[in-house]
C-alpha cells in the first residue's frame, strides 16, 4: 500500500498534497498528514485527523508537515501518535523525505489540478498567523508552472486552478516583477487546449489591468472570483492591516459584472474581529447582499499566538458564533436565490467523483447516470435540493 496523504485546509494544501502523493508513490506504510493552522478550529481539526489516522494505521510510520507542524512545532511533536515532523517549507523536497529524487508518476487523483504558483507572505494582517508557517512570498517561474500545467493536463485533467498562499502577489520576487496575468495569459497561450482555467483566493487591490480583462472577457478563464475581503467595515479592515477598503471591493465588482454579468462571487469573512461593534457587524452582514456573495466561507475569529488582533479587545466567544451563524444564514439565502436562477439554464459540467461536478461559474449540479468522471456535459438543471441542482 501506497503512502496516505491527509489534506486539511486551502487549495494550495491540496495542490501540494497532489505533489507528495506522487513523490512518496513508492513509500509502504506511511501516513502523512497535511495540516491547517488558520484558525485554533483548523489546528483542533488538524489533532482529531492526526489521532484518527493512527487509529486507522497503527504501525504505519505518520508524519505531519503543513502550517500547524510549523506554528504549533512542539505541541504537535509531542503528540504519542505523530513519529516526526516535516518541515512546511521542505515537504515537496524528495531529500526531506529520505525519497527517490525522481518519483514515478501516479494518476490524477482529481479532474481539477491545483498548481500551486506561489508560496509565502510578505503581508502582516494582524489577524494571520500563516506567514510563520510559510515564510515570505516566493513565486515559481513562467517556465516551472507551464511545465507544472503540462504535467496535470498529460495525467487527464480537464480544469487548472492557480493557487497560492497569496496568489495574486506571484512575480513580485521575479526579474522585472511580471504580474499575474502575464502568468495567466501565457498559460492560455502555451495550452490551447485547456478547457478552464480557475483562479483560487484572489486579494482584489492586487488584481492588474490584463488579469482584470482575462476575469473580464477571456471565456476560459472561469466567471468565479474568490475575494480575500475579510470584512465590511472600513474600520474593522484598517485594524485587519488590510490593504483595500469596502468600496474598493464594490467598485472591483461592479466594473467586473459590467464586462461579464454571470460572474460568481466569492469571498473569505471573518466574524467577530477584536473590537467589532453591531454597527460593524451589520456592515460585514450588508456586503454579502450587495456584492452578491454565493460562494462565501465565513471564519469566527479565533487568536493566533503571536499576532497583534489576539492583543486588541476580544468579543465573547457566544457572541462572534451568534455573529458567523448570522454571517452563514445571509450567505445561504443569496446563495439559494442565485442556484434557483439556473434553474432550466442549460450548463456545461465538469463531471468529477460522486456524481456531481461544477459549472464554470462553481454551482454544484448533478450529472446524469452514466457520465465518466473528466467529461464536460451540458446539464439542464430543473429542480434544486439540499443545495445541488439536479
């Protein structure tokens, strides 16, 4: 039996997962779990994964890498079930493994690929503890991704996403500093072929002019745009230390619907930041309305060790879940309205595994009986449950 990856959190976790299944193909008896530290919830999760895992392989060899192996290092070495840890910023090097430098390659285990473009931080948001665990941000070069993207297409995937720690701050540490759609649009050029392109979590005061007419006008790259907005309230984001206020996320938008009105939405929120009054609240509730948020992931704050918003005023606990239940609830009634609004469209879907896949645009539809997993049908949808479109 091959080695067993365990992936929690981001789209870049994954993408390096794909990369250490590959690598360690060949390894017997080995678990490795990839973990989150965003939040206390991911580093809680992260432990429960940890311990379920060694349940499940009691002689197996488990090792951890990933943001909680690099921000909580000692308590998660001290764990009984973990025999060692890999450092985050080494786990997609063979050395570090003890590894063949050259592993065979596996097929996908996903239709879509995750390519990771992009490591690192260079910001301080006072809430954001993953620059300890990634380091600064560091970029892969035109040559390495398209070499990357070549990969994944040659091993039968039909959809690319570009992810990153920061994904939208890519090239920053190349010559000349290219900007991300250069990136985007030399990955278009090299692979005409490519049915989709979509792009991960996006900072929206970073997006350039040709990955702005890309979003804007480019029919593979895909209408869905994931905004790292965090909050609504100007003030809230100053003591965030983000970089964008709230109407340069309504101005981002709108300029973009313009150009391309199927455009979907998405967008990271935290609940109850240090300091958070009810006026702030309802300005972090409003925004989901008026940008028509359908794809939101809403976060209870939670403090990080050594980051400046665990030092600021904190909220009670009962009240930053009563704010994210509140966050969930305005999130699922935009999101319900804009799934029935596809209903008797005709979409065109990427099957994936279980049945379903995604529309360009992200909303879950289910796939006729019979569809092999890699096809893109077109699916009229006529009715919505729990959510899925069928």
């Amino acid at each position: 039996m091959s080695a067993e990856i365990v992936t929690l959190g981001c789209r870049l976790n994954l993408a390096e997962s794909e990369r250490m299944r590959s690598m360690l193909a060949a390894e017997q008896d080995l678990v490795v779990v990839n973990s989150c530290a965003v939040t206390s919830e991911a580093v809680r999760q992260t432990r429960q994964a940890i311990r379920r895992a060694r349940r499940a392989s009691p002689d197996a060899r488990l090792l951890v890498t990933g943001c909680a192996a690099e921000i909580e290092r000692e308590q998660i070495a001290a764990m009984p079930e973990v025999d060692g840890l890999i450092a985050n910023t080494a786990k997609l090097d063979a050395r570090a493994w003890n590894v063949p430098q050259t592993a065979p390659a596996i097929p996908a285990a996903h239709t879509r690929a995750f390519v990771a473009v992009q490591n690192g931080c260079d910001h301080s948001c006072t809430f954001c503890a993953i620059p300890q665990g990634r380091g600064p941000s560091r970029s892969l070069t035109i040559a390495q991704v398209l070499r990357e993207i070549e990969r994944d297409l040659n091993r039968g995937a039909r959809e690319v996403v570009l992810t990153g720690v920061d994904v939208t701050s890519w090239g920053h540490d190349l010559p000349n500093a290219p900007q991300l759609g250069t990136l985007v649009e030399a990955i278009l050029v090299e692979f005409p072929s490519l049915a989709r392109l979509r792009m991960s979590s996006v900072d929206g005061i970073e997006i350039d002019p040709l990955l702005f007419e890309l979003f804007a006008g480019e029919a593979r790259v895909m209408p869905h745009i994931h905004l790292s907005l965090q909050h609504g309230h100007d003030m809230i984001l100053k003591r965030m230390k983000r970089r964008h206020l709230r109407r340069d996320a309504v101005d981002l938008i709108a300029r973009l619907r313009t150009a391309r009105p199927d455009i979907a939405v998405g967008a990271d929120l935290i609940a109850g930041f240090p300091t958070e009054d009810e006026a702030m609240h309802s300005a972090n509730l409003s925004i989901i309305e008026e940008l028509q948020i359908v794809h939101p992931h809403i976060f209870p704050y939670s403090p990080r060790g050594n980051t400046p918003a665990a030092r600021m005023p904190q909220l009670a606990r009962s009240v930053i879940k009563g704010r994210a239940a509140e966050l969930r609830r305005a999130g699922a009634a935009v999101r319900r309205e804009w799934l029935e609004n596809h209903i008797g469209q005709p979409l065109e879907i990427l099957a994936e595994a279980g049945g379903t896949g995604h529309a360009p645009d992200f909303a879950q539809v289910a796939v006729p009986e019979g569809t092999q997993r890699g096809e893109i049908v077109t699916v009229i949808p006529t009715r919505l449950e729990q959510g899925l479109l069928r």
